[in-house]
C-alpha cells in the first residue's frame, strides 16, 4: 500500500489503489475488504494477524463478544508471543550469547499473559506487590521473575525477598530498606542467600541520556566493597539497567559501563553473572515506510489549517512512539550484539569472554500482534461548528499510552444497520468517548469513513496489547474498566484479572 506524500488530502477524494478498492465487508477474511470501512486521512494501515483478521471478517462474532463482555472489550490471542521472543533468541544464538528474556508484565496485565510467557520459556519482570503476587500463585517459578519496580515499599521488598525472585535493587535507600528488613529475622524467614541485581544508571552522555533510575557504577562499586562476597544475606547476581528510547547504541554505551561494574565487582570477589538490558526493544505497527513518511509530510502541511487539518483542531502531534520502525526485535538485537565495544571486539565477544549471560525485559515488542480492542458504535454527531464525531462505548484511557496518539488506523466491522444494506452517508469524522471532557478523543486524527458509519458497527483498534489497553485505563465517572478476554482451546474466555479483588482492605466507611 502506497501513499504519495500530498494525498489523499483530508478535503480531497481518496485516491484509489488496487487495495483500497472498495468491497463487501462480509467478504473473504482478506486484508482488503476490512480496510474499506475506514482509513486515516492519511492512512497508515495497521499489520494484522492472522486472527485478528479472521474476527474482524465475522461481524456477529464481534458482536456476540461486546453483548456478553460489555464495550470496549480487549481480545487477546498470544499465539505470536513466542515468535516474538524466538526473534531475539535466534539472533542471540547466531552470536553465541546466552539470552533469558523477561516479559515486562507492566505493558499487560492479562494474567493470560504470564500463562503464555510461562508455555514459551519466558520470564516475567515484575512492577509492583500485586504483580509479584500474582505471578507467584499462578505458579510461576521465582527463577523466572525478576522485580524491577520503581518504588518498592517494605510489602513489596519482603514479598521478593521470601519468594527468592531475582530483585533489582535501583538506589541506596532500597538497599538499606532491604538491610533492615533481613536484620529483622521475623519478618524475613529463610536463611538462605538472597539474589539481587544492581540497577545502574549509566554516565550521561550525548549518546545516553539521563534517568530518574539507579545508580552510578562508582556508587554501587563502593557499595559492594562493604558487602562480604560470600557471607553476605544478599547475592550480587547480575547488573541492570533499562533506558528511555530504543537506540541500539545507547544500550551499547551502557553496556560498556556494565561489563567495567562486572569486572570490578569480580575483582572484589563477587561473582555477577548477568547482565540485563531492560526493554525498549524496538517494533513496528505499520509495515508501509513510505505511509510514515506521507503522514509526517501532510502533518507538516496540514498543522494549524482549520476545518481540513489531520488532527484535532489542527493540533500538532509532538510527542509519539514510531508506529513505523525499519530495525525491530531481532535485527535490532543482532545490531545491538555487534556493537563495538573495543577494537576488534563487540559486544557479544564482550559478553562471551566473561561467561556472561545476556537479559533483556521487552515489553511492548513482545506483545506485538497479541491484542485488540473492540468499541461499539452509539451515536453520530457533530460539533456546534460542524465536525462529525462517531460516539463510542468506550473513553480514552482505554486506547492510550504516553504517546500523544496512537497512530494505527482502525478497522470498521460493519454490525450495525447497515451490515445488511448500505444506507449511510460516507463521512470524515473524529472518535470521542464516554468521559465527559471537550477533547475526549480516542484518536485525534480525522479519519475517512467511505461507506458511513451506523449506530451498532464497531470500532477495532488493532495491537492494542502492548500498553495501549491497561498502562493508563480509569474508571472515572464510575464506568467499569474494559473486561478483557483470551483466545482458549474454545473460543474466547475472561481472563481472571478481571475477577481479582482489591488488594487494600478499604476501611469500611459505616464502622
Ligand atoms: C517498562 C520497562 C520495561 C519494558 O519496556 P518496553 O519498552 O515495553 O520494552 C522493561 N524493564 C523495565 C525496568 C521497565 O521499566
């Protein structure tokens, strides 16, 4: 699918390509059919499983789903999380380096998601107490858990302590809550060594940039100088950091800096065995470069036009993730490994001398291709200067991450009126939610509607598992959160998370 960078324009006529023709929603299970009902102005056309496909092409399905589960549903089927991880495995293997990859449990909180992790060989980093806890009684062995999160308070560190996860220990004050904790026998049992990791935050540089998280290497080596290597109540496993952004050659940077911590801790006795690259492996939501660079190119036209812009109020988007990546997953990993880190040596010759074993904690690049949400239809409107807006059963934290706008374009499932016969007016219009807020958009682009919209069709945000459906989700104005369901052996079933009770014991407001 190709766009030339002036059009289609948001005023002007979809120009028409072999793809896009125009074809009966109820057709084939085809890409092409589903894309008719709805594209971006202009489109940047979501990659879609195979599965997605096949529901998206079954109307009633959908519709069966939202009447049972309520609107908007989030539909996961991990049957590409595995091919997602052999992607970082292979190129690992290829260089003769060790890998161990810890789904980062934070970009979905499906416990269909630990489940899956688990059948494919993979671990799971941990954000928070209820995270841990609910890993640990799925069964998950704590050889396969490492806990990351960014505050941990006393709960959290004695629940990792006792279930023998590997915990990451980010500053000095956590190392001393950790002390303090094992110095009070009861609230700690077990004699054993406790194994931790040493979160570092690399020496900023034009190539890395600065983080809230860690400590310097210089910090933890002195640190570690206090520590007996072999009595010590705490085992020095591994070093650890994550960094903002995707850059291969950051994390190589860092890399540097981790393998110099290893090499000093080891010379004072220690024996780090590990080191762990966090996330941020990069992935892409569209496959069409040349789609990226005709949205970027009309959004630097269009930017502050009135009534014609691309987005909403004809406001810039700054700030988003790239929905199009040439270098993912694997051969962003191959590239990452063949760094250079001396003369005439990489990073994986770096990490392969020192028997060290590479871990990484995608998140996002894992759950590539697992998930999709499903909003119904409730109403067409306009503004009182004229925009049309399709109303959905849904609000807008349940499609969001950090990034300004998710930048994939919906697919239209026609359940509504006119799933039967084709009456409604072709449209260009914006998607709003239940939360009422003027700007409560589930996009902010203008998207194109070819064949009209109905009360009872439904909206599908394709890869949505990744973040987008749980990172931000509320439940202002006392709208429940989304239900989320998991492809099974028949058909679809609620994943448990939903049914998990509160953890705090609310004081009961009567007594
Ligand atoms: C968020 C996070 C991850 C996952 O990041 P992705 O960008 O989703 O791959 C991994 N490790 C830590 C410590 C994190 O905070």
């Amino acid at each position: 699918m190709t766009a030339s960078p002036a059009s289609p324009s948001p005023t002007g006529p979809i120009q028409p390509d072999s793809s896009a023709a125009p074809s009966p929603a109820t057709g084939a299970a085809g890409t092409l059919d589903l894309r008719s009902g709805c594209q971006g102005l202009p489109p940047l056309t979501a990659r879609l499983e195979p599965w997605m496909r096949e529901l998206l092409a079954d109307p009633v399905a959908c519709r069966d789903l939202l009447e049972e589960h309520g609107s908007p549903l989030n539909v996961h089927d991990f049957s590409a999380l595995p091919r997602n991880a052999a992607e970082l495995s292979d190129a690992a293997a290829e260089q003769g380096v060790d890998l161990r990859i810890f789904v980062a449990r934070k970009a979905n909180k499906t416990l269909g998601l630990m489940t899956a992790a688990q059948n494919a060989g993979l671990g799971l980093d941990m954000g928070s107490e209820r995270e841990l806890e609910q890993a640990l009684e799925l069964g998950v062995p704590a050889q396969d858990i490492v806990v990351t999160a960014a505050i941990k308070p006393a709960p959290l560190l004695r629940l990792a302590l006792t279930s023998g996860a590997m915990l990451v220990l980010d500053n000095l004050d956590e190392a001393a809550a950790v002390d303090a904790l094992l110095a009070s026998p009861s609230s700690v049992p077990a004699p054993t060594r406790r194994p931790v990791a040493l979160r570092l935050a690399p020496t900023p540089s034009e190539i890395v940039g600065p983080t809230r998280f860690g400590e310097s290497a210089r910090t933890w080596r002195e640190w570690a100088e206090s520590r007996d290597p072999v009595q010590d109540a705490l085992r020095i496993d591994g070093i650890h950091f994550h960094l903002h952004g995707y850059d291969p050659l950051a994390r190589a940077h860092a890399l540097a800096e981790a393998i110099e911590l290893v090499d000093a801790l080891r010379a004072l006795g220690h024996r780090p065995r590990f080191i762990d690259i966090g996330g941020g492996i990069p992935m892409s939501y569209l496959d069409d470069p040349e789609e990226w660079a005709a949205f970027w190119n009309a959004h630097e036209d269009r930017t502050g036009t009135a009534d014609s812009s691309l987005t909403w109020r004809g406001e810039p988007l700054r700030q988003v993730y790239p929905y199009h990546q040439q270098v993912v997953r694997g051969q962003w990993l191959a590239e990452f490994l063949a760094a250079e880190m001396a003369p005439e040596s990489t990073a994986a010759d770096a990490l392969r001398e020192r028997g060290l074993e590479l871990r990484c904690e995608p998140g996002r690049s894992m759950l590539d291709g697992c998930g999709l949400t499903l909003a119904r239809v409730i109403q067409r409107t306009a503004t009182s200067d004229g925009i049309p807006l399709i109303g959905l059963e849904m609000n807008r934290t349940q499609c969001r991450s950090t990034s300004d706008d998710f930048l994939v374009d919906p697919v239209l499932v026609r359940a509504g009126a006119s799933a039967s016969q084709s009456t409604s007016d072709p449209v260009d219009a914006f998607l709003v939610g239940a939360y009422c807020i003027e700007a409560e958009l589930i996009q902010r682009r203008r998207l194109r509607f070819p064949g009209g919209v109905d009360r009872g069709d439904i909206v599908a945000l394709p890869n949505t598992a990744g973040y987008l459906m749980h990172i931000l989700e509320s439940a202002s104005h006392q709208i429940p959160l989304a239900s989320n369901v998991v492809q099974a052996d028949r058909g679809w079933r609620r994943d448990r998370i939903d049914a998990v009770s509160p953890l705090r014991p609310w004081a009961d407001p009567a007594s």
